[in-house]
C-alpha cells in the first residue's frame, strides 16, 4: 500500500547489479531531474502522496547530469557559487548547512546538455569551481 517514490541505488560491479539502498523518498541519484525532467521526482513524489495524477518524466534535453558537492575541509560553511553560476547550463543547488565536513554533502550541481557526457562535463566544471 505504499504510496510515493521509492528509490532504488544500485552498483554496477563487473556488470552485475548489487543493490546499495533502497529508499521510501526521493533520492539524491535522482535529483538531476530538477531541470532534466518534465517533472521533478520531487514533484511527483508530492502528487503521488496528495493522490494527484504524474506528471510526463520525459527528459527536456538529450543529456542530464549531477554532480554531488562534498566538503573538502571541516569548519563554517561560507559559500561562494558566484563563478559557478557563470557556466550555462549548470545549476547550483546547496543544501543551507552552517558547517563542513570532510565528504560532507553539502550541494549538488545538475546541468543539462547535448549528451549525457556533455551534461556531465558542465556538471563537472560548474562543481569544481563552486568554493564551500
């Protein structure tokens, strides 16, 4: 009788699946979908639980990308996604936490583009010059 999003993770090692999690909510694996889909699983998470219809999850560009943004230090969070902003693109999601901590999520970074590849590297660079 479950209702909503449940989210499976799993690891392709040596090409076999080994599920990692398995998650009654949305999950960060899927949080490219905030500008990749029609509709978010944030969304529908929300319609499924309200018990309104889904929306269309077809993608809105032939790539879609995330990347996680994970500290590098511990001490206060002081943010500056100012260069990062700057990509086209890429969009800078941070998750308002007052400390980092080493491999801390603190954000993530989703990007759209002309292949999935595409849409990664953008990710990627948005990510690298994001300073927490």
């Amino acid at each position: 009788d479950y209702v909503g999003v449940l989210a499976l993770e799993f690891f392709d090692v040596d090409g076999t699946l080994l599920v990692n999690e398995i998650a009654p909510r949305v999950h960060n694996s899927g949080h490219w979908t905030q500008q990749g889909a029609e509709t978010c699983q944030f969304e529908n998470h929300l319609r499924g639980v309200l018990g309104l219809p889904l929306g269309p999850t077809e993608l809105i560009a032939p790539g879609a990308a995330l990347v996680n943004l994970l500290g590098e230090r511990d001490g206060p969070s002081d943010p500056d996604i100012s260069e990062a902003t700057a990509i086209g693109n890429a969009h800078v999601h941070l998750y308002g936490k007052a400390d980092v901590r080493v491999r801390r999520k603190m954000g993530h970074v989703t990007a759209l583009g002309a292949s999935p590849m595409d849409a990664l590297e953008t990710a990627r660079l948005a990510a690298s010059l994001v300073r927490l």
